[in-house]
C-alpha cells in the first residue's frame, strides 16, 4: 500500500529553545541573567547590551503610547539593519502595537501605496527619508546614540498628530497580531501578511531548536530585516537565544567588509540567499580569511533554492556544511531545513525536514501523495498565518483548513526530507511538456565556468513556449554557448534543452535575495 507523503519532526534532542511568548518578551530572560552580555554590534564596533536594548525599547515603547495610538494598530517601519530598526521594532511592540516593516530602499509611490493599503497610523523612518510623494501617514524619524562608553539614547519625537481611520486592511488587525509582512511580489503585486504574537513565538522557538542557537552564537546580518528570512533567522532568533547579531556599516551587506564584520563579532554561523552566497565564493580565492576566519559551526541558506554545485564548492571552502532551509512570509519564515551534523543525514538537494511544522505533498485533486511522488507542498502548524489581509479570494485559495498551500512543487522521501523541484507558476508549457525552470536552472548551473542561471518561457507560435536560459559566468573564465548547451543536453530530457542562451553580466534579484522573474521575463524574453 502507498505510504502517504507527509511528514512532522519534533524535536528529540536535550537542547530546550528559548520560551518567549512573542516580540514583547523576546529578550526578557536575557535582560534577567544576562543584562551586560552584547545584544548587538553596530558597524562601527560599539556594542549594545541586552540591558542596554531593553532600555531603548521602553523608552520608544513610551513615547508611542503618548501619541494616541491605540493597542492592536498598525504602525509601519522603515528601516535598513540598524539599531534603529531593532529598537523600534522592540519598542513598538512593548506598546502594544503591530509592526509593519517596510523596504526604505522602495521608490517613494511604492512606499505610499503599502502604508495606504495597510492603513498604518504613522511610519517610524530610521533611515534617510527619500523625496517625492508624501506617505499618508506622517513619518516620525528615530535615531539611536550609542556610545564607546556604552551609554546609550534614543531620539523620537512623535507629535500627536496621526492618521485619521482610513480603509486600509488595517481594520483587519487584533491585538492577538504582532507583525505585517509583505511577500515578495515577484510574480504579482505584494499581499499583506498578518502574522501573532504565537506564531512568531513558535518561529523563534523552532529556529533556535533546528540550529541549537545560544548564548555563544553570534552572526553578522546579512538579509534585510524587512523580510522573514533576515527578520527571522539572523535578529529574532539571535536575541531570544541569546546571542549577537552584527549590523553592518549602513546596514546592508557588503562583500568587501563581510568577513571583517565575521571576524569582529567572533561570528559562529550566518544566514544568507544563495545569490549571496555565490558572491562570497566568487570572491573567496581573494578575500576568505581561511585560518584567520572565525570557528563556524554552520552556515544557513534560504529565500531561493541553492543549486548543489555552489553548495559543494562553499562547504569545501568553508570547512563546515551549508544547510539548505525553505519557509515562506506565510509560514513565518521557516518550514523545513537540513539538519546540524549529527542530528541527521545531509541530503544535498533537499532542503531537511519539518522544522515545528507538518509538510504534506498534495496533488491536484487534493489527495495526499505516496513517497516520492511529485505534488504541491502544503504545510500545516503553529507558523502558519490566517491568511491575507484585504484579499478574500486568495486567502480561500492559498489557505485550507489550517493548511497553507504554498504553490511549490515537491517530494518527501522515506525519511521525510522535502525536495523542491519547482514553482506550479513557473512552469514553461512547451507543447504539452511541463518543465520547472528551477530543476532546468541547477543543472545548468553545474556547467563548469557558470556562475548563475535564470529559466524563462520565451513565447512560440507552434509549442506556445519554448526554454530560454540567462547564463552568468564565472569572473576571469570563458564559456561559449555551445559548451552550456552540450553540458546541458548531455543531462536534461530535450523538451527542457533551452533554445535560447543569453550570456549576461548580472541577474536581477529581489531585496530578500530571491530571483526576480518579472524583470528575467520582461528583459529576455521579447
């Protein structure tokens, strides 16, 4: 009889994760024993204590609630990864309040239109405010002082005036919620995800417990804490457990100081998308410190499937093993990751097994399927949001009886590791022939000299599409199209051969480091 292909682990070790209840509680046991130990590190080596963080925190959390904002609205943030993003996320929520962290690198009318869709009273900016279209909402700028002599202040000065009651999906919230985060929007316009204090507590705990994360932890924030996955991963489990988290100079990543700022925090594990991750390997023949580097324990992939090549070539550089990790902004980042040595087999090309959650693979009829039969990866538990703010239809659609579908393509085997093998939107539709451009795009990228690939559909009056490939390669190598295409006939089925290859200097990525495939269609498809 045909196993059903579902799976659920629960954690059996003798680590214990943090118990913490949500963002308010986030750091109180650490404030209780460990009040000095360095919560942060900013980019020009000052450290922030945990005593220290939880002061701002009260201090932000305090002035909010002189302003006339009431427990369960909506506030947006908009921040790189800086002390000042921390801080007010900390204190916002300590006021009762639901944060919704916004990109401050958007164009000034894409920024309006998130906080006019969401209804957030005010934006709390702690970064330079860009020109143009006012938001509608006024901005309340916050800046962090923080001293060598560890003395530290925060500057907000909210007035009282806020946004009148507009007809944002704000409307929506309750004081059950904690966060609004929005999706990526690369294949359509962003959705507004509402995410409680439980299920951002349960993130944490599961986090911590998958990588045994604590109080000797420390790592550099690498992904923007605007989105799940640096939001997650690097900050909120890093406080909860303990540990340090490095904000580097302006608060984004920069592959020039990267392991400067690992070697100043004594770094033992970073997260990262895999686009980053071929940036850092590219460049280690000139730049990873190799003896001088810190003692990592792991490093974690996420935010995009990393092709097994890149996965290899880093984990013989670095010494330790790249674990690759899947999750969603409606699962609360994480759902599944490959687990520390010792606690399971690695299995390159999956990415692990259930994290605090159950994953079934599901098919079209939405029958369960048997164990190695390709379907769509539904997942189910306590991570998992209620749905989309101010979208009815897609909240019916995507959410199922407590179960997210997630509208990825996969596998689980006997042992209950989830395989990616694409996205049912993606697929390319040659003549019948469905093909994943993400399988296509990891065996190209294992052509010698090839850096990055990007899949798309390129429209044909007779099959209705056929396979065109973005080829990157490799700094200092040289690689003709023919080879790449030899490479690839030689270990693809021929309806997934492209018919098309682009030798280009760079693809175009997502702020969380995914892919973008709307700006990969509209620049080489035509």
């Amino acid at each position: 009889m045909a196993v059903p292909a579902a799976a659920s682990v629960r954690d059996a070790t003798r680590y214990r994760p943090p118990s913490v209840t949500g963002l308010v509680d986030l750091i109180d046991r650490q404030v209780r024993e460990r009040p000095y130990a360095r919560a942060l590190v900013t980019g020009d080596r000052v450290h922030l204590s945990y005593r220290g963080l939880s002061v701002l925190a009260d201090d932000v959390a305090a002035r909010l609630g002189g302003t006339g904002l009431r427990r369960g609205e909506a506030i947006g943030l908009a921040a790189a990864n800086t002390a000042e993003f921390v801080v007010a996320l900390l204190g916002a929520a300590r006021a009762g309040l639901v944060v919704a962290p916004l990109d401050p690198t958007l164009p000034r009318s894409q920024l309006a239109a998130r906080v006019e869709a969401l209804g957030t009273r005010a934006v709390l900016l702690g970064a330079p405010a860009a020109t143009g279209v006012p938001l509608p909402a006024p901005v309340w700028p916050l800046r962090v002082n923080v001293s060598r002599a560890g003395t530290a202040a925060v500057e907000l000065a909210p007035d009282s005036h806020i946004a009148p009651y507009v007809r944002g999906a704000a409307g929506e919230l309750s004081e059950n919620d904690t966060l609004v985060l929005c999706t990526a929007g690369t294949s359509g316009r962003a959705k507004m995800v509402p995410l409680t204090h439980a299920n951002v507590a349960a993130s944490v705990r599961s986090l911590c417990a998958a990588y045994e994360l604590g109080p000797d932890d420390a790592t550099v924030a690498v992904m923007p804490f605007f989105h799940g996955h640096g939001l997650f991963a690097a900050l909120l489990a890093s406080l909860a457990s303990g540990g340090c988290v490095l904000l580097p100079e302006r608060g984004r990543f920069s592959a020039g100081t990267f392991w400067d700022d690992m070697r100043a925090v004594a770094a033992t594990w970073f997260t990262a998308a895999p686009a980053i991750h071929e940036i850092l390997l590219d460049r280690s023949e000139r730049e990873y410190p190799g003896p001088q580097a810190p003692p990592l324990k792991f490093v974690r992939s996420g935010s995009a499937p990393l092709n097994s090549a890149t996965q290899r070539a880093l984990e013989r550089t670095l010494g330790v093993p790249l674990l690759s990790a899947y999750g969603m902004t409606e699962s609360s980042h994480q759902a599944s990751s490959e687990p520390l040595p010792g606690r399971g087999p690695l299995k390159h090309g999956s990415v692990g097994r259930p994290t605090g959650v159950e994953i079934r693979i599901v098919d079209r009829n939405g029958r369960a399927c048997p164990v190695g039969v390709e379907g769509e990866v539904w997942v189910h538990g306590p991570t998992v949001a209620r749905g989309y703010l101010g979208d009815r239809e897609e909240t019916s659609y995507t959410f199922v009886d407590g179960w997210l579908r997630t509208g990825d393509l996969g596998t689980l085997d006997a042992d209950g590791y989830l395989s990616l093998t694409g996205r049912i939107k993606n697929l390319i539709n040659r003549g019948g022939e469905k093909i994943s451009p993400e399988h296509v795009e990891d065996i190209l990228a294992g052509c010698p000299g090839v850096a990055e690939v990007a899949v798309f559909a390129v429209p044909d009056e007779v099959y209705g599409q056929r396979v065109g490939a973005a080829v990157v390669v490799r700094e200092g190598e040289t690689v003709e199209r023919e080879e790449i295409l030899r490479y690839g006939r030689d270990r693809l089925a021929a309806f997934e051969v492209p018919d098309r290859i682009e030798l280009v200097a760079a693809l175009p990525y997502t702020a969380k480091g995914a892919l973008d495939r709307k700006a990969v269609q509209t620049r080489y498809a035509p």
